[in-house]
C-alpha cells in the first residue's frame, strides 16, 4: 500500500516520458568521472580548455539539467497543482536535447568550433523551447499558481536564456556576432545557469519535497518569496555590473544577496526538520540535506578569489568554485532525491494495478540500500579529496579522489539500473 507521503508523488506522468532522463544523466555522470580521472591535469590550466569546457557541460546538461528534466517532468503536476500539458513535449524535449548534448561535447573536446558544436547547440535549444512550452502551459492551466510554481517557471526561463547565450557564444567563436569574444562572456552564461535554472530549481523543488519526505507540515511562503527574490536579484545585478564593467569590490553585492538567499534556504530546510513526523531520517534525506550544507563551499572560494587572488594567477581557485558546485551540491541532491523519487516511479509501473492484490514491496526495496551506503562513501571521498588536490594542485589527491568520483557513479549507474530492472516476484 502506498504511504501517505508516496501520495503526492503517484503517476501523473507516463513513466516512458520520464525514465529515459534518469538512464541518460546516470550515463552521462558516469562518462564525466571517467574524463575527470583522465584529465586531472586540467587543474593547472586555464579553465577556458576543451577538456574543462567537456567535462563542466557534461555535468550541466547530462548530470544536472537531464535529471531535472526527468524529474520535473512527474513532479510538475505535484507541484503546479495541475496536469503536465503534454507527454510528446517531454519525448521531444529528451530526443532533441539527448541528442544535442553529444554534439556539444564532442565539439567541445576535439575543439572544433564549427557544425558540429552549432548542431549541438540548436539541438539542445530547440529540446529547452519543448520543455519551455510544456512547463508554461501546464503550470498556467493550472488554476493556482504557488510560489513553487513559480521558482519553476522563472528557473525555466533562466534556463532558456542560458542555452540561447550559449548559442550566441558558439556562432561568435567564427562570426563574431558580439562585441567581444566568447571568453569575455563565459561567466555571464554559466551563472545563467548555475544561479537561474540549477539555483532556482534545486530551491524551489528542494523547499516543497524536503518537508515531504520527513513528513514535516512546516512551510513558510514568505520565507519562499524572500528567497525567490534575493536569487534573482543577485544574477540580476551581477549581470549588470559585469556589463558596465565595474571592480572586483561591486561583486560582493551579488554575492551577498545570493548568499542570504542559500542562507534562508539553510533555515528553512532546519524549522522543517525540527517539526519533522517521520523521526528516523534515512541516508538519501541525509545526503540531501548534506548538498544544502555544501552549497556554502562555493560561496568560501568565490569570496577567497575575490579577496586575495587575481583569478588570472591562479585559476585552479575558480576550477575549485566550479568543483564545488558541480560535484558539490548538485550532485549531493541528485543522489539523495534520485533515490526518493525514482522508486516511486517505478514502482507505480510496476505495483500500481497490483497494489490491492497483494502484498507488495516498499519502493525503498527496490533498489540496495547497501549499494548507497558505498556510493556515499566513495563520493564523500572523492569529493573531500579531490579539493587539496585543486588548492596544491597535487596530482596524488587529484587521481585519488577522481577515480573515488568515477567508484561512486558506478555504484550509482548499479543502483538506477537494479531500480529500472525491478520486476514483481511471481507467486
């Protein structure tokens, strides 16, 4: 039988229009580890390199963005209180974007400016204008639009901003269609996506199931709001001063406002916990409370980098802004929610015409938990290892904690396909 918290994650979605997102992120974190431990090198250069620029798009756009799209995709209903407007959107958001990320990689890595990163970029925006069109329309024919709608909608259009700046740089590298060249532009466009889709997202997601899984009735929309505003207006301002070009000291007022914001995120994920029902927290809550923690790590480099170094002297500290948010938080609160979200899919595909035949097994079977002790071992090593490695560019913690990185995404491709292969014991 479904537990009351299983209740808001029922079906609303054709599990086919899902699965296939989950299949491909876990792929696509499982290639990123393998280059990562192939490249540790890529800390002593410039992060403008083929390698750098391949392995930071595979974990946006395969890792990241991918899961979102999957998980989004069920959840949507859930949270825009509706129905997901149509299921051939999400096919084709998976075709065109599953196809377009590919490209851009290969381009990226063989360095080739041209058709084939072009393709790859058109490609991966036409599958955001379908995932656009289908987050719009469900979330505004729905009859009430909450505050987590609207974090939904707003990172969706970040998100689109994102792929089209991207875009833009791409034909730039041979047309020069912007007043300077796509280097000068790269910070505006990844914190397009890292402050606008992944920031916005993982909050305004993260504050409505956070407090669903523990069981907790907290919720606090001004709080929400708050912090809605804070994120905005710090990608907002630092758009701005980086268009009117302004000294390092000006940046500290993004910074802040975006840190307030994880800042009350942090407090609100606390007072939800603290009136929790469910008083025994399991490992995959664990971990994603752990990625609200790490999203401070960032923060600590960007500050350090601002204070004392020029980032041209010492650009390993900025790969370590990047390392932290990429293997940091984000890829905490994918492995914690991957492992509350994914079971209930499957299992209604599985279970959802047989729960009132029989007894059935919790969605927490169907995948080993033992294999997520390990997979969070091995990423925690990885994780905290790797990070000397930047800061004294030692390549003895580098491969370390890279090839800790890649035991983890293995144990973790093992647990999606043990969850995806689950099939009903026979009587």
């Amino acid at each position: 039988m479904l537990t009351p918290i299983t209740g808001g994650l029922q079906q609303t979605t054709d599990y086919r229009a899902v699965l296939p997102f989950y299949i491909y992120a876990s792929v696509s974190f499982l290639v990123a580890t393998a280059l990562l431990l192939l490249h540790t090198d890529i800390v002593a250069s410039h992060y403008f390199n083929p390698y750098t620029l391949s392995i930071t798009h595979i974990m946006a756009l395969g890792w990241g963005t991918m899961i979102i799209f999957g998980a989004s995709h069920q959840l949507l209903p859930v949270l825009a209180e509706g129905r997901l407007y149509s299921t051939w959107l999400a096919y084709l958001t998976f075709a065109f974007t599953g196809t377009g990320i590919p490209a851009l990689i290969t381009g990226f890595y063989i360095f080739h400016t041209g058709s084939i990163l072009q393709t790859g970029a058109l490609l991966i925006n036409a599958g955001v204008i379908f995932y656009l069109i289908n987050v719009f329309r469900s979330t505004f024919k729905s009859k009430t639009r909450n505050v987590h709608a609207w974090y939904i909608i707003t990172a969706t259009a970040w998100l689109f901003s994102t792929t089209f700046f991207g875009l833009l740089l791409v034909y730039n590298f041979n047309a020069k269609i912007l007043p300077a060249d796509s280097v000068s532009y790269l910070s505006i466009h990844a914190h397009l996506g890292l402050a606008g889709w992944f920031l916005l997202m993982v909050t305004g997601v993260g504050s409505r199931l956070i407090p669903m899984f523990l069981i907790s009735k907290y919720t606090n929309e001004k709080i929400l709001w708050r912090i809605f505003i804070l994120i905005n207006a710090g990608l907002i301002s630092f758009i701005i001063l980086k268009v009117i070009g302004v000294s390092a000291i000006f940046f500290y007022i993004p910074v802040a406002l975006v840190l307030s914001a994880i800042i009350l995120f942090g407090r609100y994920c606390r007072e939800a916990y603290k009136v929790r029902i469910r008083k025994n927290v399991d490992e995959q809550m664990k971990t994603s409370l752990l990625s609200v923690i790490q999203m401070l790590l960032p923060f600590v480099a960007l500050i350090i980098t601002l204070a004392f170094l020029p980032a041209e002297g010492y650009p390993h500290i900025t790969l370590l802004y990047g390392f932290c948010i990429f293997f940091g938080w984000i890829t905490a609160i994918i492995f914690g929610m991957t492992f509350k979200t994914l079971p209930f899919i499957v299992w209604n595909k599985v279970y959802h015409k047989k729960a009132h035949a029989g007894k059935t097994p919790a969605p927490k079977e169907l995948f080993s938990e033992k294999v997520y002790h390990a997979m969070l071992i091995t990423y925690l090593t990885g994780f905290i290892a790797f990070i000397p490695g930047i800061i004294f560019l030692n390549s003895f913690f580098l491969k370390l904690g890279a090839a800790a990185l890649l035991a983890a995404a293995v144990l973790y491709v093992f647990n999606i396909s043990k969850t995806l292969l689950h099939q009903p014991k026979k009587p």
